[in-house]
C-alpha cells in the first residue's frame, strides 16, 4: 500500500511502512510547512495513498466531499505521542485488508474507532 503522512504525523512510521512492505512518504517531502488540507488530501490521491494524519478535520470534511478516494486514516488520541500512534496504525493495518480503506475515513480513539462509510 501507499502512505502519505500529513506534517503531523510522526516521521519515524515511514520507516514502519517501509519496513513492512509499504511505500511512504510525509508532505514535508513535497512541500512546506503550512500546506492547506486539500493539497494534502490532492496530493495523497495523485500517489495513490492512505493519508495518515492527526488532524480530525479530514474525518469531519472528507467522507462527505468525496465519494471517491484513496482512504483517510485519523488517529485522535487525547495525548497522542510517536508509539501511542504507531501502535493504533500497526493494530489498523493488522485487522483490515488493504481494499477496505478504499473510500474510507477512519477515525481511531484511545478506545475505540469508526469509519465512514460503516465497514460491512
């Protein structure tokens, strides 16, 4: 699978998808500092990949400005930290196939998750 971690999201997890066969890459590659959502969410569907970020904007905006996407994956933790949000994504990828995230945003808590639309 492709990743795209938002500037938020922990710079040592590309190395955890790389190391488990996924290609990944942060923002901070293509562009500054600061760069708006929607070139992020862009820019995540012209590489073809999960977008990987804390910011739970896109789980509130993205399911219903697009229908069609590559998959969004929100982790909002109340004290998130680089292994806390490592650990949510390692046990995300571990419990869905990879077709699952496919329009989809999911949003993972302390203790619980949800995506949108419901999986079946």
């Amino acid at each position: 699978m492709n990743f795209l971690l938002d500037e938020n999201f922990p710079k040592s997890v590309v190395d955890f998808l790389k190391d488990e066969g996924h290609a990944a890459c942060g923002v901070l590659e293509l562009a500054e500092q600061g760069t708006d959502d929607r070139s992020v969410f862009e820019w995540a569907q012209q590489k073809q990949a999960v977008l990987l970020t804390t910011d739970r904007d896109f789980f509130h905006t993205i399911p219903w400005l697009f229908a069609e996407h590559h998959g969004v994956i929100v982790v909002a933790l109340k004290q998130p930290n680089r292994a806390a949000i490592l650990l949510k994504l390692k046990w995300i990828l571990e419990m869905l196939s990879p077709q699952d995230f496919r329009n989809r945003v999911f949003q993972l808590r302390d203790n619980s998750w949800i995506a949108v639309p419901p999986l079946p």
